[in-house]
C-alpha cells in the first residue's frame, strides 16, 4: 500500500494542527523531513521541518514502527501550529515527497486489514466520535476495546460445537454412533435465550442517532431568545426590546446531563402586516409537528394567551415557563417552572422539567452501541438457529440443520469482519471523517 497522509485535526485556525502519516517506508521519508534523527519510538521529539531549504515549522514528532502502531504499518504523526497556511504548506511539503491524500477512513479500514482491529470495532472507532451523548460514548468505547467482538466470536464458537455434532450424526450415523440426544436439543435452546437477551441488550444506533427536539414559543417580549440563549450558554439569538426581532426559527444544540437535544427558537406571536414577520410565525406554528416538546415562554400571567399556546402544542408535550421573575413577584399558578433569563435563577428546575418530558431511561443495562447490519445480521442468525432447531427436533434432513447453523455462524462472521465483500469495507470506511 502507498504512503498516505490526512490532517487529522480541523482545517480551521487553532493552536495546533495534527498530521497522520502510514505506508511502509514512510520512516525513512520522514528522514527527508527533519535533519536530526529522532530518539527512538513512541517518544515525543522537537524538531525544524523545512520545504525549499527553508524553514516551514518546529514541529512535535512521534513515529510509530509497524506493526506496534494504530494501521498495523510503520506511520508519524506531527503536531504543528495551527494556522491554515501551515496546513496548506505541510500539504504541498507530502505530496513534494511522494504521499498520497487518504481517503476518508482510510487508517481505521488499514488498520482492519492488518488484523489491528476486528471490523465492528473499527465501526465503532466512528462511533466514537459521533457520540453526542455521555452513555453512547462509553457503549462505543465498550465495543472498541473488543468486548463486543469477544462475545460474538463466544457465539459463533458454540455454533460451531453444536455443528460438529450434527455434522457427526450425518457422517457416522451408519457406523452405529449416536450424535443427537436431549442434550444437543437443550445446549441448542439455551444457546438461542441467550442470545436473544445479548441481542436485546444492544441498543440500535440508528434509533441514537434521532435527536430530541424542543421549540420555544410565545407572544412577542416574552424573553423566549434570552431563555434561549441562557440555556446555552452564550448568545446565539438576537435579543431586543423591539417588537418581532426574530423573524426565523434558529437552531442549536444542546448537551446536559448526558442528554444531546436541539433547540429552536421561533418568532414571538401577535397579529401583524410584516409579511417576513409573518412568515417566521408561521414556521413556528408548522414546526410544532415535528419537535417533541413545545415550551411557552410567557411574562406575566395571562390565561387567555396561556390557553392559545397550550392549544397551538396540541399533542405534543408542554411546558409553560414564567420569565422575567428578576423584574418582581408575578403570580406563578399553572406555570410549570418559573425562572429569570437574565439572572438564571430558575434553570436548574427548568432543566429538570425538561429531562423529565424526554423520560431519560437508565441506559446502564444496555450492552452494545450497535449498527443496523449488526441488528439485521442478528436478527437472520437467531432465524436460523431457530430454523435449525427445529428440524433437529422434527428429525428432518440432517444436512438442511446443518446449514441452518453454517449460515447462522456466517452471519456472526459478518458482524466481526472474518467474512466481508469489498462493497461493504466500502460503505463502512466511507462514512469516517478524513484522518481516521
């Protein structure tokens, strides 16, 4: 495989940028790169990088002798500053020297090949990254070490042992041995429970990956951008004594108490001719169908105007927020939390109020981060050992059980990688962030 080279950091300013290199021989281009040699592997050195005899940076360098490295290969990595011309220079600085730009993916896929990882641990090496939640990040972490691999390949071991006895019945039977008995039948069904409760244990990525969503509404002034922003933490929507100053729904994102949800702030509600101004409120009446919960945000105790919101959130769950508390006592009856945005007073409960309206559930008892292909090639394993059972059962055609297994510890080979096409390296590796 060629040398290939990614910045494994964001192309955008910042204190330092890291460059990823792997490929046989890139040592000794490395050589090419910096005049001293570095003092050993696995250690941190300073040295000066220069491109046309001039000097480029003073860079961090670790190297990293295959087959003791992340791709299995022998592979550096530089840390340099982080301004958006060094990168494009230290671009131009590889390619001067013969690497190659990597793929999306492209360490992790070799990585996979170089028998380094197992291919659902490489999977969730992405998973990792793409966590939003605290509990997503540790059930990815999980299957990363290999734990996740382990117990599948515990799986398919035990297929293979009930195979071999069904093989034996079909090979030896004439020769007077016996291969089937209540115990074959009962190591086969006591395999397939405890596969169900693995395969229920792991939680589906996919369903992860929906984010809850929640959209502040009420009158205008009513401090819905400031409630907004306050829960952020820094000011993302414009704020103004005027009238209508939002005018379209802005989004953000939320992270709190390992529970990743968007927010949306929508224009304020009253009857006006802005013809922009009533566009942006009736995006905010439309996007009511497609957020989970719908927050009112209200000044003052006005049970006529209460009542047009608590109707406009229809099915959706609802609360109803007192802002402004800091300006004086107002009455608080059927509010659900009240709170100032401008002192903050209030937020924890209002935090609360809103974990508790997506019924965090204790994810604790969740093995796995899993995949939809994890789920699908499970789903067509527990099928066959089913299958497989009951013919045992029924005494049907030995060789028909058989393949049942054979094609029941396929699909566990799937999921870890022993047997994968081209086409699915591809679409896996695809989906990795450049320098992974």
């Amino acid at each position: 495989m060629s040398i290939v080279f990614a910045l494994a950091t964001p192309a955008a300013k910042s204190a330092i940028c890291v460059f990823r290199v792997s490929g046989e021989g890139c040592l000794s281009s490395l050589s090419k790169l910096i005049e001293k040699p570095l003092d050993g592997h696995r250690t941190f050195n300073v040295r000066p990088v220069y491109f046309n005899k001039r000097l480029l940076d003073t860079v961090g360098v670790i190297s990293f002798k295959g087959p003791e490295s992340y791709t299995g290969e022998d592979s550096f990595e530089i840390y340099a500053h982080g301004g958006l011309g060094v990168m494009s220079l230290f671009v131009d600085l590889f390619k001067s020297v013969g690497f190659d730009e990597a793929p999306p993916g492209e360490f992790t896929k070799r990585a996979f090949l170089n028998g380094k990882l197992s291919l659902n641990e490489a999977e969730a090496v992405v998973d990792v990254i793409d966590s939003s939640a605290g509990e997503d990040v540790f059930l990815s972490s999980l299957s990363l070490s290999g734990e996740f691999s382990r117990s599948v390949v515990g799986f398919a071991e035990e297929i293979d042992f009930i195979r071999v006895r069904v093989e034996g019945e079909i090979d030896f039977s004439d020769e007077g041995e016996n291969f089937l008995d209540d115990s074959l039948f009962n190591d086969l069904d006591n395999l397939i429970g405890r596969f169900d409760l693995f395969v229920g244990g792991c939680l589906n990525k996919k369903n992860r990956l929906v984010k809850n969503k929640v959209l502040f509404v009420g009158p205008v002034n009513s401090g819905k951008s400031s409630v907004f922003n306050r829960l952020l933490g820094f000011e993302r929507a414009l704020v103004s004594n005027v009238p209508g100053t939002t005018r379209d729904l802005i989004e953000s994102e939320v992270f709190y108490n390992d529970l990743s949800f968007s927010i949306f702030d929508s224009a304020g509600l009253r009857d006006t001719e802005d013809l922009i101004e009533a566009r942006g409120m009736a995006l905010a009446v439309d996007e009511i169908e497609n957020v989970d919960v719908v927050v009112g945000v209200f000044e003052k105790n006005d049970p006529a105007v209460m009542a047009r919101f608590s109707e406009m959130a229809k099915n959706k769950i609802y609360i109803q927020v007192l802002n402004k508390i800091d300006l004086g006592a107002s009455d608080a009856s059927g509010f659900d939390c009240y709170l100032s945005a401008k002192t903050g007073e209030g937020f924890d409960l209002f935090k609360s109020e809103l974990l508790k309206a997506f019924a965090v559930e204790d994810s604790h008892s969740s093995t796995y981060l899993v995949r939809e292909r994890h789920i699908n090639l499970f789903g067509d394993s527990v099928l066959s050992l089913k299958g497989a059972l009951e013919r045992l059962k029924k005494a049907e055609v030995m060789e028909l059980a058989a393949e049942d297994l054979k094609i029941a510890r396929s699909c566990l080979d799937e999921i870890v990688g022993f047997k994968s096409s081209d086409d699915l390296l591809g679409d896996i590796f695809s989906t990795f962030c450049i320098g992974k």
